[in-house]
C-alpha cells in the first residue's frame, strides 16, 4: 500500500491538487462565483492527504530498509535505530523538502478548518496562494530532488546516516523550525490576499496575527532548539556561531517579530497597515531565502546538503517568483490601501514603531553581514568571512535601545501618554532595575554584559510590574485582584510572558559572555582545577555500542573537596563512515552548566595520557529556557485570540442547541 | 498632532536607527573582516601579526605532531596549497573530522617567524565535502580541473600534496 511508487504519485497528485488550489479559487474570486471559491478549503485538505500519504511512504521505504530506494539507500542503513531510521527521513535533502511541502500542507489545511469565520473570498484568496508556493515545492521536489527514485541494482545495506545527526535534538529540530519557517507563508497569503482584494482592516489585522504569533512561537523554539544542539553536540561549548544558516533562522525571526507587534497596531488602532503587509511579504521572502540558502550551498556552511546548480537555479527561480512577484503586487496596490489613526512619539503606537525600526535595524546588520562575504566573492573574487566579532560589535549596540524600549512600551497607554504618569508606573522597574546593575557589577565583566544584563532585569521587572498594576495590587482587596486577573487578557499575559521570557535569555547570553574554559592533557588520577572547581580524571574505558566503538572517561568534580558530581563523556568512533563524534557530559543546576569534553588518547598503558576539555558556563541554560519562555507567552496570547474569533460562533451554537 | 508631524516623528526615528546601523556595520566591518588567504599567499606577502585570517588547505600527511606544553596539549601540523606550507600551531582538541591529508580551514593569526598561531580550526562536518575555499584554491593552482570531473578523492590527497609541497 505504501511503496515508493505509491508515494512518488501521491506527491504528483498533490502537486495537481495544488496548481487546482491556485488557480480555480483566484479565478472564481475574480469572477465573483462562489462556489469555485468554496472549492478552496476542500482542495487544502485533499492536498494535506496526498501529502501525509506520500510522506508516510517515504517513512515506510525507510522503516523497513528498501535500499532499492535511491534516497533510503544513501541515507540509512540496516543497523540503524528505529528512530533514527524515522528521523533521518527529513535529515537529507530530498526528505527535507518534502517534509517542508508536507508543512505547507498542513498550514493551509488549517486555514480551512480554523478560518470559518473568515469571509469567502478573503479565505479563497488565501489558499489560492498557499496553493501557488505549494505548487512551486511539490515541482521543485518531483523534477529535481525526488526522494522516491529508485536505484539497480539495489545495495545489500545502505551508506549509514551522518553520526552528528543522530540525536533526538537534532531530530526533532527541522520539523519545529521548518513548521516556523513554512507558518509565516500563512500571514504571506493574507498579505498578498489583502493585497488583490485592496482593503486592510482591524479584523484583517486580528485574523493574520494569530498565524504570525504561532509560527513565531515554533520558529523561536526550532532556533532555541538547534542553538542548544550545537551547544551539547558539537562539544566546542559554543551556541551559536553566526554561521549562514543560523542567520538564515535569525533574520526572518527579527522580522516575524516586529510583524507581530506591527499586525497589533492594525488590529488595534488601524494603523501601520501597508508596512504590516511588507513585513508579513518579507518574513516569508527570508524564510524562503534562507532555505535557498541552505538548499544551494551558495553559502558555505555546515548545513549544506547538497551543491546541485540545477536545484540552485530552479530554486532561485521559485524565488524570484514569489518573492519578485507579491513585491510587485505590493508596489502596485499598497498606494490603494489608507493610512489609519493617529498617534503621538509617546504612545503604545510610538512604542511599538521604535521596536519595529530597530529590529529591522538589527535584521538589516545581520543581512549585510550574511550577504557581503558571497557578494564581495563574487564581485571582487576575494574570500572574506565575517563572524562573532562583527556581529557581536554591530548588533549589542543596537539591542540596547530594544531592551529599553521594551520595558517602557508596556507601561504605555494607546494614542497619547502622559510622562509623569508613565514614569510613576515605572518607578518601582527602575528601582529593581538599578538593583540588578549592581548584581551585574558583581557577577558579570565587560561593560556591554554589564549594560545588557541590568536591562533585561529591567525588561523582565517591567513586565512584571506592569502586570501587577493592572491586576490592581496596592489598592484592592484580594479576591478583587484574582478577579481581575482572570479577566485580563490572555493576550496579555503572553507578551508579559514572552518580554520575561526575552529577558532571561539576554541574562543567559550575558552569563555566557563569563565562560572560563581549559584544555588539559592529563593521566589517570590527575587533578586540574578551573575557576575553584578541581577536576579529576578518575577512570577511562572502552565499549561498544549497536554501531559504533566508544572510549568513556569518568570526571569527577569537587568543590573545597565536596564531590559535586562525576561526568561521563564519551568519544565515539563509527565504523561504517569510518567518522568520529563527541558525546559532552553536561551537569547543570540551571546556574552553571559543568560541561566535560574527551578527546584524544595518546601513548599506551599506565602512561597513557587523555586530552580533556573542561568547561564552566554560568547561566547557560537560561538561554533556551528563555526561548521556551518567550514560545509559551506566545502560546498564551493565542489562547486568548482563539477564544475572542470563535466566540460569536460558539455562543449562536450554544443558542441554538438552547432552543 | 498631525499627520505630517508624526511622518516627520518617524522619519527621524528611521533615520537615526538606520545611520546608526549603518555606522556600527561600517565600524565592525572595518576591524573585523577576516580575509581568506592560501599559504602560497601568506609565504609571498606575510600579513601583519595583528590581522586575524582564515588560512585554508590541505593538511600534510606525515606533518601533524603533538606535545604538552604546560599540561596543554598543542598541536602543530603542516597547510599547504600545493605551492608552500606553513607550520600552525594550535593549542587544543582538533575537531573529530581533522585528518591529515583532508581541507582544513584555521582562524589565527601569522607570527614573525611565519609559522601560524590558531584560535580555532575548522573541518567539514561532511567528510567529501571540501571547503569552497580550498577548491578555489585548488583550481587556481592547477591541482584540480572540475572539467575532468570530481575533485581527487580524499586518500590520494596524502601523496599529491605531501610530495609537491615538500620541495
């Protein structure tokens, strides 16, 4: 039932269903006729069961090692665990894509089923245009990268998956961040949508930022995700190497960001509405670039699958398909849409204009510093690289401003604010903050650590404060002040939730700045000593795993002669791809990470040395904690959204069933 | 307030976000470019001690050695493009996909004596892929030709490269 060929026709059937999608409800919305309008959500969820069907396939080929399957061939072998068998579907390129169509896939099934409430046409619109970039993947896939090939004469076994790839962070990493990625194609087609239609209003605005915020939540967790991978799995004790492809991530997670506060303004106030438009154009333009990116090896990075230039120039012109054309789109009709309300500097609004100018300054640093290395190779033919230096010294300046502001948007009110008012609401944040740049003196070094650390205890203090204002502590009873918190937004509490979240991963990237390391070559029994810690090498043997040989050291750390705890990594030689990888020993108290690495042997016997090296990060993990923080603020706000746009439905049901 | 003072509230505000951006970005630029250079490059016009570079090319079969300096291990071993070598020098664990005779790529800086002090070095994650760099480097001197098909296989690299650069 579920062979290769089975899979390879079900993605050409979805590919059909998905030129139909793009085609029949644009025309019919054109043509004002209903009911080719109404053949849109039925169309997206066809496609979504072609899809999973081809998919599953592709997981089937796989689970039940059919070498004689091109893509299952060069990418799994026998031996394999199961769940990396499953997993390494999507850790090719081939797999990935298809994997990335599946998603597309699923948002627009979701547009069907969830966007009731939208008007007919508006929907149609929509996943006309999520059929379109469908349309353009599923043919990418089938003309140039097919993963259901097959290959003769088929091989005994296959060429065994990456070892570094093997890992479950790693293996649930691509779906979170593809899932972000491809979610910001959902407020792409509400642009373009608003765009043929001509009109932008408040509940355009309520209905595209639900979708913004929720691949915002999973784009940040995917980022946070694979940042954490590096950290524990490439074992150099880095999280993040400004390499291409992280910018890849970071640079439509700037703009998804200022998208989400920018589509609040038009929800609210009507306002902003062409540049919420351009942003939602260019948070997908990005995303998209950023698998090109990937994809073509155009960039050198780690990440690279595959260096095809004929995937390369069908991609580009996928690309410049959509990214060319909805920017035309927008140069044409964004003159038709009228501006909205107005409001003074100091306002909500004014808060929430400065946030989106300066994350755009940031995204803009990050593009130049991404893209000027390729360009300058390609105009001047010298190599150049730019890395942690130049991002670092360009982007913290620019960050600081952000803090700042974010403290002082919350507390202010729509349209116009009062200064003397928005200071007194802030006293009580100012004072905590200034309490925090004295912790910061204490605990960290630099003056930018120093700087960024007391504002994000500012950030998150505001939050809080702000929270507690409006609950109403200090001048209501108890009961009163649970009342009011029931009844506060949830939409609040997220973006309380998600500045605090944002705020412990700037302490956490501060705490970092701290790190102290050490590389050691030592025998059994030596001790060495980093940052008042006394490192001792107890113990070094070796095992064998199910497909690869590994030599264990055993650590133990103590502290003034209290063992703190023994750390077990490992050093792992896989036979089949005759490579080597590190397993880190990581211990944590979620205020310093403990972090042991092994590395070489050298010599034999009781005169055998053993390369180490030795790690103590304080507050590494607040990092990711700190973006799992900010994906549930997210998650929360749209809680509260969900509520709020099906409320009138669900109460005419209830009323109905009443009766 | 009107609508032309709020336009002009926020053109300011543009302006000085994006001025700003712009002059950090120029600052950064202009003290932490990283210049790729191949050792024929650094033998023939030495970069000042200073300037941090990215050396890339072929590790030596037979170069690299290893000794403990202060209970650190340091690592030297020989990069060449097929025209010079230079000696680097590197204080640490060497990345699992380091293999002599395999693209590597080392951020550090040239000292006086010309040999080169590393901070980090790099290999591919994937061991048949070679660094761009490394195979520009390579069609530029003439060991490789794309028009005669894929790039030499790692292994023989050992012998192409041990011997030429040896001279």
């Amino acid at each position: 039932m579920f062979g290769p060929e089975q899979g390879h026709f079900a993605l050409a059937l979805a590919c059909v269903l998905a030129l139909i999608q793009f085609v029949v409800p644009l025309w019919g919305a054109h043509k004002r006729n209903a009911r080719l309008v109404a053949l849109a959500p039925f169309l997206a969820v066809s496609q979504l069961l072609a899809l999973a069907i081809s998919f599953f396939s592709l997981i089937m080929c796989a689970v039940h090692d059919d070498f004689s399957v091109q893509n299952v061939a060069a990418n799994s072998a026998a031996s394999k665990p199961l769940l990396y068998k499953i997993t390494g579907v999507w850790g090719n390129h081939e797999g990935s894509v298809l994997l990335w169509t599946l998603i597309l896939g699923v948002c627009g099934a979701a547009v069907a089923a969830f966007g009731r409430n939208l008007p007919d046409i508006l929907r149609g619109r929509v996943l006309a245009v999520l059929g379109g970039v469908s349309a353009g993947f599923q043919l990418f896939c089938l003309l140039t990268s097919n993963p259901f090939d097959r290959v003769f004469p088929a091989p005994m076994d296959g060429q065994g998956m990456n070892p570094l790839l093997q890992d479950p962070g790693l293996a649930f990493h691509p779906p979170i961040l593809y899932t972000g990625y491809v979610g910001f194609a959902v407020p792409f087609a509400f642009a373009v949508a608003a765009l043929l239609e001509g009109r932008v209003d408040a509940a355009w605005g309520r209905w595209v930022r639900p979708w913004a915020v929720a691949a915002w939540c999973f784009l940040t967790c995917g980022i946070a995700l694979g940042s954490w991978w590096s950290y524990y799995v490439l074992g150099w004790g880095g999280y993040w190497f400004w390499d291409p492809v992280e910018n890849a991530s970071l640079i439509p997670w700037l703009t998804g960001t200022a998208l989400v506060h920018s589509a609040i303004v038009v929800e609210k106030r009507e306002g902003l509405k062409i540049w919420t438009v351009l942003l939602a154009i260019a948070t997908f333009s990005f995303s998209l670039s950023g698998t090109f990116l990937v994809r073509s090896g155009i960039l050198n990075s780690v990440h690279a699958f595959a260096n095809d230039p004929a995937r390369g120039v069908f991609i580009l012109g996928l690309l410049a398909l959509v990214i060319g054309g909805s920017l035309a789109l927008f140069a044409w009709r964004a003159p038709s849409l009228t501006s909205g309300g107005l409001f003074s500097p100091v306002s909500r609004e004014g808060s929430l204009v400065l946030n989106n100018i300066l994350l755009c300054s940031i995204c803009a640093v990050v593009v130049t510093g991404t893209m000027y290395p390729p360009f300058m190779q390609l105009l001047a033919g010298r190599t150049i690289s730019v890395g942690k230096p130049f991002f670092d010294a360009a982007t913290i300046p620019l960050t600081i401003p952000l803090l700042l502001a974010m403290g002082v948007g919350t507390a202010l009110p729509w349209k116009r604010a009062q200064l003397a008012r928005t200071f007194s609401h802030l006293f009580v944040a100012a004072i905590i903050a200034a309490v925090g740049l004295v912790l910061c003196f204490w605990k960290f070094s630099g003056a930018l650590p120093i700087a960024c650390g007391a504002l994000a205890i500012w950030v998150m203090a505001a939050s809080v404060t702000d929270i507690l204002r409006r609950v109403g502590l200090g001048h209501s009873s108890m009961s009163e002040m649970l009342a009011r918190s029931r009844n506060l937004p949830r939409s609040s509490w997220g973006a309380a939730l998600a500045h605090i979240g944002a705020g412990i991963t700037v302490l956490g990237l501060c705490g970092m700045s701290g790190a102290q390391h050490a590389i050691v070559e030592i025998h059994v029994g030596e001790t060495r000593s980093l940052a008042g810690d006394d490192w001792t090498l107890l113990n070094v043997h070796d095992y064998a795993g199910p497909n690869y040989r590994a030599m264990q050291a055993d650590i133990a750390i103590r502290h003034n002669g209290r063992l703190i705890t023994t750390l077990h990594p490992e050093k792992r030689d896989f036979t089949t791809q005759n490579q080597t990888t590190t397993e880190v020993a990581i211990h944590t108290n979620f205020i310093t990470d403990l972090y042991g690495v092994v590395g070489d042997r050298h010599g034999t016997g009781a005169d055998a040395t053993y390369v180490l090296r030795l790690h103590r990060n304080p507050l590494a993990p607040w990092m990711w904690l700190g973006g799992l923080v900010m994906a549930i603020g997210g998650a929360f706000s749209l809680s509260d959204r969900r509520l709020r746009v099906g409320a009138p439905k669900r109460a005419a049901t209830r009323n109905m069933a009443q009766a | 307030m009107t609508r032309k003072t709020r336009r002009l509230w926020i053109v300011i505000a543009c302006l000085a976000c994006i001025s700003s951006a712009a002059a950090l970005t120029l600052r950064a630029f202009s003290s932490n470019i990283v210049f790729f250079m191949a050792p024929s490059q650094v033998k023939a016009n030495p970069p000042s001690p200073a300037r941090t570079i990215r050396l890339g090319g072929m590790v030596m079969a037979g170069s690299l050695h290893r000794i403990t300096e202060n209970g650190a291990p340091v690592n030297s071993f020989n990069v060449t493009d097929g025209q010079a070598a230079v000696e680097v020098h590197y204080t640490g664990i060497l990345p699992d996909l380091f293999r002599e005779g395999q693209s590597v790529v080392a951020l550090g800086t040239v000292q006086k004596d010309g040999g080169f002090t590393a901070s980090e070095v790099l290999a591919k994650h994937d061991e048949t892929y070679m660094p761009k760099e490394v195979a520009d480097e390579l069609k530029r001197t003439g060991k490789w030709d794309p028009r005669f098909g894929k790039a030499p296989d790692a292994a023989s690299w050992d012998t192409m490269t041990a011997k030429k650069a040896g001279g």
